[in-house]
C-alpha cells in the first residue's frame, strides 16, 4: 500500500475536492448554481467524511444535484428521493443524507412521501429548491405557482391555490423548518449549516430562481431596492425588526402579529421576540406569506423559523432491536427453523 | 363403549362458519395437532374479503378445509369427507363440496328462522328437517346450546360464552378422529396467559366436545388415521408467507447483509410484515412505509446502504411499485419484489387466489427492464424459492421478483425443515476502499457474472453517482449515446440471462423421460398437478410432469426437456400466461388449462385433461 497517496485521500476536505468531472448543465444564469456553490463551500467545514455523505434527488431541474458532487449520490424517479433516503437511514443512521427535491418534487408527485419523512423524523437535510414553476418540462404552472399565473399548462392563468411548504411541513410536525435565497450567500450558507447542525428532519425550502420560465418571481425579496421591506430576517432570541433602515417591527396582539413603525415611539421591548422553539408562534410565522401585492402584507420570513428536539426513528429502530436482542439474546436461525413444535420421522 | 372404529388413507374435512365462527382459528388448530401426530396433510382457508360482511349470510361464510392422512397428500382435497356446517349459510355455501355419503355437523342454532332466512333457504324451508339431506350422513345438535350449558356456572357474559363455541366443535372432531387435545391446550394457555377467566373456559368447553362425542350415542364412528409414512427427517408445520419470511432471514444470515423489509399492508401478503416484524433479534428492519411505492423506494434506499431491501405485496400493489422497479433494473443493486398474487384485475378477488401476474412480472414495466422471476410450488416450497430468489438478488446485483399466491401463501403442510449450516452458501463482497486517489472507481464495471461492484457509502474512494438515467457502460455517467443505449439494454439484458449459468438444470417431477404428454407447471398448481397425474397414471395414462421453479431466465435444458414429449399441458389460475412464453420460446403447440375462479385446480380437473389428451 502507497501509503504517500493515502494521505492524499485522507487530507481535509476542500471545496475542490467536491466538484465532480461533469458538466454543469443548467441554464446559464439560474439560481441553483448558487445554490451548488454555497454546498460545495459549506461542507468541507462540516467535519464530515467525503465519503460519509450521500446526496438523492428525484427528478427536475434541481434534481441533477447529485451528479455535480464528488460524494455518494442518486439521481432517483420522480418525488421518491425522499421515500429512499428514509430506506438509506433507516439502514446506515452514521451517514449524512442530504434530499435534493423540488417544488413540483417535494410537494406534487413525492407530497405523500415528503410528509410522512417529517413525521418520522428521519435524521436527513431536505433542500426544497422553489422555483414556483416546472422548469425541465418547460413551463407549467407547480404547486406552488400562485393563483392566476400564467402558463403553457395554464393560457387563462391557474386556478389551483399554491402550497405554502413551511405550513405544510408544520402541519407535519417537521422539527426544522427554515427558509432561505439563492441570491443571499451568506445567509443560504448560515442556513445550510443549521439545517446540518439540526438532529432529525431538516427541511430547508430555499427561493430559486428559474431565469428562463419564471424569472423574477423572488425579485421583491432578493432585490437590493425591496429587500429590506419585504423580508423578515428572524434569528433565535432577537425582536422581529424588518425595514429599509430597521424601521418597524412586528408586535404581537393577542395571536395577532401587527406591524409597529419603531419611529412612532414603539420601544423595541414590546417587539415580538423570535423564538424557535415556540410552536404556535412558528406557525404564524408561517402564514406571512401572502401576495406582496397586497396592501399591508406581512414581509416573507427567512431564517430557521421553528426546530424542535424529537427522537429520530431510525435511532428509535436501531434501540428497538438493541433492546429486543439485549433481553432474548441474538437470534439463532436453527432454532428459527425449527420452531416451537416439530417432530422425527425416523 | 361400544364404539366403532374405521380406519382412513385419508380425510378432508371443511369447518365453515359465520367470519366470527372462528373456523380459522379451529382449522389451524386442527392442523398443528393433525402435524404433531405425524399426518401428511395440506390446508386451504377460504375467509371473505369483508371483513364485516353481514352475520348469517353467503358473504360472511369462512371456510377451512384441511387434507390429512397416512398417505402422500398434495393438495387441500377437491371433495370433503367431513362439513361443519356452523350455520345455514355455511352449509348452503359449502354443501356442493360434500362427498356423496359426506358427514355433515350441523349446528341446530344456526339454523333458526333468521339465519334460514338470510342464507337464502327461507324460513319454512329447513334443510336439516326438510329431507333434503337424506343422501348425507347428518349429525346435528346445538352447539350453542351445549357450550352455554358448560359455561353456565362461569360468570361470563353470554356474549363471551357463545365466542368459545368453536372449541366445542374443535374437541369434538379431536375425539371422532381420535386426535389428543393437549396442543391446543398449550395454545390456549399462552393465548389467554394474561385472561384467566376466558382460559379456563375455552379449555372446558373443548373438553365438553371431547366428552360429548364419547358421552353421546348419537355418533357410533370414530376414525383413526394412521401418521404418514414420510421421508425420514426433522418436521414442522409451516405456511406459505412464514416460509417466505423465514427465507428471508435465512439468505440475510448466510450472506452476512442485514435485511430490510419496506413494505405497506395488503392482502394476502401481510403475513410476512406480521413474520419479519417479531424477528428483530435477528436484525432484521422492518418499515411499514406510507404507501407501495414509498415501500419499494425505501428497499432500494437500504440496498444502496449495503442493506438486503426486501419489499412485498400483492398484484396492485406490484403495479404501484413497478416505476421503482425499472429504476432498480438500472442502478443494479440486489432488491427481492414478492408477490403473493391474488385475484384480479384491479382490486379483483383480495382473498382468492390467482396466478395471473406472471406476464406482469416478466414485462410488466417501461421500456427493457428484464427481472429474474422465481415462483414457489407449495407452502413448503417458499422457503425455497424465496431463499434462492434472495441468493440471486444479492449474488447478481439485481431485483427479482418472487411469485407465490394466496392459496400456498396462507396453506400449510408439514415441512422437512433444514439446519442452517445445510443451506447453500450466499457470496457478497462490498467494493473495497480505494487507496490510490489516482485510480477511478467505475461503479458499472461488470465480473464474469455480468455484475457490478456493490459499493456502499462510507467505503473511503468509492463516491459515485447512480440513477435512474441511462448510464454509460462502466463509469455510470450520464449518457444518451444511440450505441452506448443499445449497448447497455442489452447488455442488462445478457446479465439477467446469464443467471441460467448459475441454476440448477430441470428436473422432471415424476415420470418417465419419454412419454405422451407433459404436464409442465409453475407455482401453486404444482399439489393439483401431482395428484392428479397419480390418478391419470392409475387409469394408464403416460405423463410425466416438469414443475419451474425458475420462470425467468428458464433453466438451459427446459426446451431438450420439452422436445420429448408428444404433448406439453399446462394448467394454470389464469388465462394463459406461461404458455405464451413456451411458445414464444420454443415454438412449440403447448395445451392450455385453465381455471379462473379464484380457487386452486381440483385434482380431478388435471386428470380429466391428461386422460383426455391421452387418447
Ligand atoms: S429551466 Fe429554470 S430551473 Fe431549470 S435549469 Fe433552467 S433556469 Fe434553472
């Protein structure tokens, strides 16, 4: 053994060593380059082996994922990566196991799996790029399209009313639920990091833009011009404050949250203070997310909204069988065959 | 006493009764004791798709019918000896099943105006006064009755009185042929370990019908049925899906692979979830996923962790699973499908059986996406062929389908069980790490079986990417290349064919090389064709019989074999299915047999067919 090139292997990861021989094939221009990007740049500090994480995807644009990382991958069918990355935990739970899924993925064809995975609570990362469209069929409306959009599937403009994913993953008592951009580095990286950091289901839903079948659709919250307004950065432990220059706040009445102008003489004391572990309150959280056309619309929330501590199932599994066997002892397959009552022919 | 006493060859007998009789649970229990005493026998339990179905009428009829004697037994009996008729639906359901000269246990309680009434008789029309019985031997009384006075001094509810009925019947056909009661004694004492009351009364209710047959002049015979003289060896009772998952547990040990099982309930394979999930002293994972699709995934997530991913279910939940089954047919990892068939199409006949998903299971999928598929005979059996399908799965690095059905899935026999060191070997070798960072892992670089490596995450220098896309041939890249798809389609293709290096040859079943005709089987008939070939050759017939185990890829002398005879015959539960492959294959006229309704070929029926085409 050339124990010269082993030490090749063995050195710490870098983001290189994550890039894989393969073309990057999306469209110039769309935002799951960043999204790429801001992985390959996160990992290597993760502590992790290369060789210790594996990425399955189902089908769609973002979907091709796995092919552009240099670790274990599966590029799977469509809206099942989720259901084979609960197989893969189930069976190996020392592996880091990152879901790369889509709107149309996570939540049209894949939603029966998607849910079930966080009720369980699997110990995986789910990164739901959102594009709000059906890029790699070309442009049909996805689920989480909004009403009335215009598209090749929908000429007169859809009548479906979109998910809102963060409620959804709520309703299924996920334990993590966070959101964030392509188009803010470093806040997709410190997101990237909790959603790792996070023990059970992690459900990161991150706002993608598609710039060839629905570009522009997050502009009102990526654009320097609108940003500051029309996005809640919410961090653990600090007063809802959002603004051009952190201007108001949001106040809580009774479960009503109310927006505050700080300049009025609204102390930041009677704020509403985020806390991540507060159930009820992450699910109003949630529900800011209607149409920026509307008038006194609340801005959409950003940052890891809700996490919560719930055994994993497949640490439960795992103890389960320890227990079984720690009481009757491994199991004998004679004695299996065999069975309670048998007898001789001689 | 002045009893009489017959001896037998052979009994059928049919317990039927209402769903809440509990004649299943009297038939098994008839079974383990008939087991124990060292008969040959085979069962088949014929209960409702309703759970529910109304009390006193034809759908809510549940029937088990067991076939034991001192000589060889194949199948559960085309005719019965013995009805238990619980009430007038059980026997109106069940009475055209009765031997002429049958015995027929009738329970007086069932047969009141209500229950006349709803099992279609009409009230004034009582067959058991009636006359209409005469060329049977009819034994009634009420049972009912019996077990509430037993019980009377107990305390319980009339409710929990009348639900020990069963047991009464149960001593007594344990007395008419002479059969110790102490088995299911045991049974009950551990069933009701913790219910002590209800034991205590369950054992005295089945020590009644023991006395009651003794005590009770109504019934002069009693029957003795000498043990089978079976191969020497060491025998348990055994169903079909406990076979299965038995298998399962087996092939996971000799080859070192954990085993999981991602499954979603279905009748009539739910039996192994119920199997896999007791035995988790042998590591085993069980995963009661979402829905069939999710069950199939989650199996292929684990075998790409260097888990054995088993999954099962029945022909709907098959065609749920089948786009997952296409990705398996790409990423080559070892995936064990079985089908325990029933009934179809659609939701079909959930509780009958049927062996119409063998088309299914061989083209049944988009685009070139050759399985091997194996198909179990008989209860035994499964253990079998589910074991050898496991020892494919994982020495080819491929999904295969296991067919058995309903009929052999919920039967039983008595079975020569084998030790653990007796079973074949399983090879599996993980990919080892690589040292040398310069040297690229190609994770579709095939061994002389055609194979990939089985490389595992966590295996230091083996990260690669698999998927449902074309792949290139040995890098695994993506790849749409017109010579390169070809190339691979057929080359997964040559792998699952060249599993016909790695099986056994055909073997005839019985029979001469040579002869008239051949009867050529697969799965579940193979009891029927057995006995009935035993019958056709009493009336001078020459046939021989061949039954496949490996139905895809066939074994390389089946057509040498095929070529020898006059006549091919194959029957099967379906309208066709194999004897399109022989012909197709072969080019050969073979002779279809086929029954579709739901219930096993009689004996008889195979016969009439080779005495037919042996003129
Ligand atoms: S279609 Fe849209 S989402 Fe897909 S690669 Fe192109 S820009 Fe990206």
């Amino acid at each position: 053994m050339n124990t010269n090139e082993n030490t090749i292997l063995d050195k710490p990861m870098t983001s290189k060593d994550l890039v894989t021989d393969q073309d990057v094939r999306w469209c110039p221009g769309c935002g799951d380059y960043s999204i790429l990007k801001q992985v390959q740049t996160v990992l290597p500090e993760l502590g992790l082996k290369r060789e210790e994480i594996v990425f399955i995807s189902g089908i769609g644009c973002s979907s091709r994922f796995p092919y552009y990382m240099e670790t274990f991958g599966m590029h799977s069918i469509h809206g099942r990566a989720t259901a084979i990355a609960s197989g893969l935990k189930a069976s190996r739970p020392e592996l880091s196991v990152w879901i790369i899924t889509g709107d149309g993925d996570a939540l049209s064809i894949g939603g029966n799996h998607f849910i079930h995975l966080l009720r369980r609570n699997f110990d995986v990362n789910i990164l739901l790029f959102n594009n709000q469209i059906y890029g790699l069929t070309k442009g049909q409306y996805s689920p989480t399209s909004e009403e009335g959009k215009i598209t090749k599937s929908t000429p007169f403009g859809s009548l479906d009313h979109p998910f809102n994913p963060l409620a959804l993953s709520m309703g299924a008592d996920a334990t993590f639920v966070a959101r964030s951009m392509d188009r803010d580095p470093v806040h997709l990286k410190e997101m990237l990091r909790r959603t790792h950091k996070h023990k059970g289901a992690s459900f990161l839903e991150i706002y993608q833009n598609c710039n060839v079948f629905n570009d522009g659709a997050f502009f009102i919250y990526t654009d320097k011009e609108t940003k500051k307004l029309e996005t809640l950065m919410v961090e653990h432990g600090k007063p809802l404050i959002f603004g051009d220059k952190n201007e108001k706040g949001i106040r809580l009445d009774g479960y009503a949250p109310v927006i505050v102008d700080l300049a009025d003489g609204n102390s930041t004391n009677d704020l509403w203070i985020h806390d991540e572990k507060d159930r009820l309150k992450a699910e109003i959280l949630t529900r800011f997310f209607d149409n920026p056309i509307h008038e006194n619309h609340m801005p959409r929330v950003f940052g890891v909204i809700y996490s919560e501590d719930r055994p994993c199932y497949e640490e439960m599994l795992v103890n389960q069988i320890a227990d079984t066997i720690s009481k009757r002892g491994n199991g004998n397959l004679d004695a299996l065959l065999k069975g309670k009552e048998s007898w001789v022919i001689s | 006493m002045a009893e009489k006493k017959e001896l037998l060859e052979e009994v059928t007998i049919r317990f039927a009764g209402d769903s809440g009789d509990g004649m299943q649970l009297t038939g098994m229990q008839f079974t383990n004791t008939t087991a124990l005493f060292g008969n040959d026998l085979s069962t088949f339990p014929d209960y409702p798709a309703e759970i529910r179905a109304p009390q006193g009428t034809l759908a809510g009829v549940s029937g088990f019918q067991i076939h034991f004697g001192s000589i060889d037994i194949h199948t559960p009996g085309d005719e019965c000896d013995v009805l238990v008729a619980m009430n007038a639906a059980a026997l109106k359901a069940n009475i055209r099943l009765l031997k002429q000269g049958g015995i027929i246990i009738a329970n007086i309680d069932g047969f009141d105006t209500k229950n006349l009434r709803l099992s279609g008789y009409g009230e004034e029309n009582n067959p058991l006064t009636n006359g209409t019985l005469e060329k049977y031997h009819l034994y009634q009384f009420d049972i009912t009755k019996l077990t509430r006075n037993s019980l009377a001094e107990s305390g319980l509810t009339t409710k929990e009185i009348d639900r020990s009925k069963n047991m009464f019947i149960l001593g007594f056909i344990y007395w008419m042929y002479n059969r110790p009661i102490e088995n299911s004694i045991n049974f009950l004492n551990e069933k009701f370990s913790k219910k002590q009351d209800i034991l205590d009364s369950n054992i005295k209710v089945l020590k009644a019908g023991y006395h009651f047959g003794e005590t009770t002049e109504t019934f002069m015979t009693r029957y003795d049925v000498k043990k089978a003289k079976m191969v020497p060896g060491a025998y348990r009772n055994i169903m079909g899906n406990q076979a299965t998952a038995y298998a399962m547990i087996a092939a996971s040990q000799k080859a070192g692979v954990n085993l999981f099982y991602g499954t979603y309930p279905i009748t009539p394979a739910s039996d192994i979830l119920h199997e896999l999930s007791k035995q988790k002293v042998f590591g085993v994972k069980t995963f009661q996923a979402e829905d069939e699709i999710a069950a199939i995934c989650s199996a292929i997530g684990a075998s790409f962790g260097g888990s054995f991913g088993t999954t099962a279910s029945s022909g709907p939940g098959i065609a749920l699973k089948t786009e997952a089954m296409g990705l398996a047919v790409n990423l080559e990892l070892p995936l064990l499908i079985i089908n325990v068939q029933r009934g179809g199409p659609s939701t079909g006949l959930p509780t009958k059986t049927e062996q119409s998903d063998l088309l299914q299971a061989i083209y049944g999928r988009n685009g070139e996406a050759p399985i091997p598929v194996i198909a179990a005979s008989s209860p035994g059996d499964c253990f079998g062929a589910a074991y050898e399908a496991c020892r494919i799965a994982l020495e080819h690095m491929t999904p295969v389908i296991l067919l058995t059905d309903g009929y052999i899935a919920n039967g039983a026999e008595p079975w020569q069980y084998p030790t653990a060191e007796s079973l074949p070997p399983i090879h599996v070798q993980f990919e080892k790490p690589k040292t040398n960072a310069e040297e690229k892992f190609l994770p579709y670089k095939r061994d002389e079986k055609l194979s990939r490596p089985w490389a595992i995450p966590g295996t230091k220098g083996l990260e690669h990417r698999i998927g449902g896309l074309e792949k290139q041939h040995e890098t695994g890249n993506i790849s749409y290349d017109p010579e390169n798809h070809e190339f691979m389609v057929k080359m997964r293709a040559a792998k699952v064919d060249k599993i016909a290096d790695y099986i056994p040859l055909q073997k005839l079943d019985s029979g001469n090389e040579k002869a008239k005709v051949l009867v050529l089987g697969w799965g579940s008939t193979y009891g029927s064709i057995k006995t009935g070939l035993i019958q056709a050759r009493a009336e001078g017939c020459d046939v021989s019989h061949a039954h496949l185990r490996h139905v895809f890829p066939f074994p390389k002398n089946l057509e040498s074999i095929l070529k020898n005879f006059d006549t091919v015959l194959i029957p099967e539960m379906n309208n066709g299915q194999l004897i399109k492959l022989i012909r197709d294959q072969f080019l050969i006229p073979a002779i279809g047999l086929n029954k579709i309704k739901g219930l096993p070929f009689n004996a008889s029926e195979i016969k009439d067919k080779v005495v037919e085409l042996s003129k």
